[in-house]
C-alpha cells in the first residue's frame, strides 16, 4: 500500500491529467507521501486527494502540488525559492531536489515541529523553516526566484511580490469562496499576472499560532 507500484499509479494519474514535466513527475515517483501523513492515513496517501494533517489543515493533492510545481519551474532553474505553509512539508520535499536553497515558514507551531523533524529525518539539506506568518514572506533572504503558496489569501500580500527577484514567478491560489491559481512574474517594476485554473485551499491565516 505504500510500495513503488502506488506511486507510479499516482505518478500515471497526474500523467493523464496533463502534468507534463519529467523532472516533476519523477520526483513525485521518489517522495514518500505516506511518511507526510498520520499512519492511520498512510493507506490513502497514493490517492490524488487532500487529506487531514491536523489543526484544521491539509496535505495538498498530488495534482496541485505537482502543477503549481511544474508551473513554477517552467522558465528555467530557481535558485532560491520561498513558499508558505510548510504544513506537512510535502510541497517542500517534491520542491527540495528541484531548487537551490528552499526557505519554507508556517505559522502553527506544532505543523512546523512535525515537518522540520521529518525532512531532517528524510535528509533534505537545502531546506531551511520557520515559524511564522507568511504575510510577511521571509526578507532575509529574499530576493527569490521563485514564490510559492498552499493557503489562498484575498489577494496576494504586497510583501511577497516586493521578495520577487527580477525574472522572479510567485505561483499561489486567491479568493475566498472562488479561489483561482495566480502566476505573478516580475520584470524590473512590472508585475505580470496570469489567472489559472480554480483551486481549493485553506484559507492564508494572519499570525502564529502556538
Ligand atoms: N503544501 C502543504 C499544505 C498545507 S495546508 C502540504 O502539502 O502539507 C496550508 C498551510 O499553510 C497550513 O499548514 C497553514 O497553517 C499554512 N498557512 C496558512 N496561512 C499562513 C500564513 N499566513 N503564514 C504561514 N503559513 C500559513
């Protein structure tokens, strides 16, 4: 239930819903899924479907992570990239091998505990987490090349695009009740923006929660 065979079936599926990347479907082929879940779930987690990982919120489905990935990688290599809502930080280890430096923050503490020691345990070494609200993105060390979002705020906070490198691609969902995947690509002041398909997520919270 959690060998190979399920997840080329899961890795065949988002094949015939169109996602077109090796690189990505290969990835997808090689992340255990089933470690990103409570084991009570574990049987379900080569299904292409959210599931529950507590606190109110979701591991994304299998065919989102993979287009928004796919989407977000689509213009060439990223060199550092951002997202927000680690949660179980499955969206962080199908990213990891396909980035230079992934920087991840959450803002519900126990969400966070939980994803840093499983990617430290899985050994995913360019990833670096932290607790807190994504409103703010991670300036540190922004710029990035790539921005990527799992909770859909009513627009796309004014912080993020600031942490946009030039060339830079910000993928994430926005709405409330309709949600739609946004592509924002940066080129010096200008900020392009491709509406593309609807999507549900949980909604982009203000604040940590502990
Ligand atoms: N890709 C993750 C998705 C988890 S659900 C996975 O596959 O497991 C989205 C996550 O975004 C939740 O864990 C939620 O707590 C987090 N989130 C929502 N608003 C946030 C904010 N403002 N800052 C940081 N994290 C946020």
């Amino acid at each position: 239930m959690t060998s190979q065979r399920t997840r080329n079936r899961l890795v065949q599926r988002l094949r015939d819903s169109g996602i077109r990347s090796q690189a990505v479907l290969d990835v997808i082929a090689q992340t255990p899924r089933h470690l990103f879940v409570d084991e009570a779930l574990a049987h379900r987690a080569y299904e292409d479907t959210a599931l529950p990982i507590g606190h109110g919120q979701t591991i994304s489905q299998p065919l989102t992570v993979a287009r928004m990935t796919e989407v977000l990688l689509e213009a060439g290599p990223l060199a550092r990239v951002l997202e927000i809502g680690t949660g179980s930080g499955y969206q962080t280890a199908v990213l990891s091998p396909l980035v230079g430096t992934l920087y991840s923050v959450e803002r519900i503490e126990p969400l966070h505990l939980k994803a840093r020691q499983r990617l430290q345990q899985l050994n995913y070494r360019n990833v670096r987490l932290k607790l807190s609200d994504g409103t703010w993105g991670w300036p540190e060390y922004g710029l990035y090349d790539g921005i990527l979002a799992a909770a859909a705020p009513d627009a796309v906070p004014d912080s993020l695009l600031q942490q946009l490198a030039d060339g830079g691609r910000l993928i994430m969902p926005v709405g409330s009740q309709e949600q739609k995947l946004v592509l924002i690509t940066r080129q010096g002041d200008n900020f392009s923006r491709k509406t593309l398909e609807s999507v549900r997520f949980v909604p982009f919270l203000p604040g940590v929660q502990r």
